[in-house]
C-alpha cells in the first residue's frame, strides 16, 4: 500500500492549489480517504475526508468552505482543491486510506506567503 502525494507549493495569500494523491498496490474503492495537515509546532490536524463512494465528506471548520476533496476511484487518486489560502493554511499535508488501519503518504509542504 502506497500513496504519494504531490502539488504542494508555495502561493501568495488568497491563491490556490490542488493537492493530489494517488495511490498504489491497492484500489481505493473501499476505502475512507483524506488529508491532514501539520504546522511547525502544532499538532496534525484533520482536515478533510471523503467516504468510499464521494456521498459523504468531511471538513474541518478551519477549512469549510475554501477547501474540496474529490476522488476518482477509476484512477485511484484524489484532490484537495484549496481555494482562497491564508498563511494560516502553510503546513505539511498528508493523505491516508483508511479501512480500519490507516496508511498514510508522505507530506508535501504548502506554503502560503506575500
């Protein structure tokens, strides 16, 4: 079980950016999936989720309404669309599967700065 994430970077407040994930040695289909994020001296936040089926997500009040995941489970990927970013959103984000043990890539820095 694999997952890569990738599309972070660095973009000026009130930009946007579109993380993906995509996933390997294993088919997405029945799992949860979503992201967290970490800051420099804060504890890994949940951030977003998305059910097996895309019927049902999940999204931290922090990021309500700037922020939306979708999956393709014909690709075996998913996308975090993060629209409207403050420097408040500058972290590492991690995505996971999860059905019942949680697999996890690795980060990919988000940088939100003037």
């Amino acid at each position: 079980v694999q997952l890569q994430a990738f599309g972070g970077g660095l973009v000026q407040p009130g930009g946007s950016l579109r993380l993906s994930c995509a996933a390997s040695g294993f088919t997405t289909d029945y799992y949860v999936i979503g992201w967290f994020r970490q800051a420099p001296g804060k504890e890994r936040e949940a951030i977003s989720c998305i059910n097996n089926n895309g019927a049902s997500t999940y999204y931290a009040d922090s990021v309500k309404g700037r922020f939306t995941i979708s999956r393709d489970n014909a690709k075996n990927t998913m996308s975090l669309q993060m629209n409207n970013l403050t420097p408040e959103d500058s972290a590492v984000y991690y995505c996971y599967a999860y059905d019942g043990t949680k697999y996890w890539g690795q980060g990919t820095q988000v940088t939100v700065s003037s």
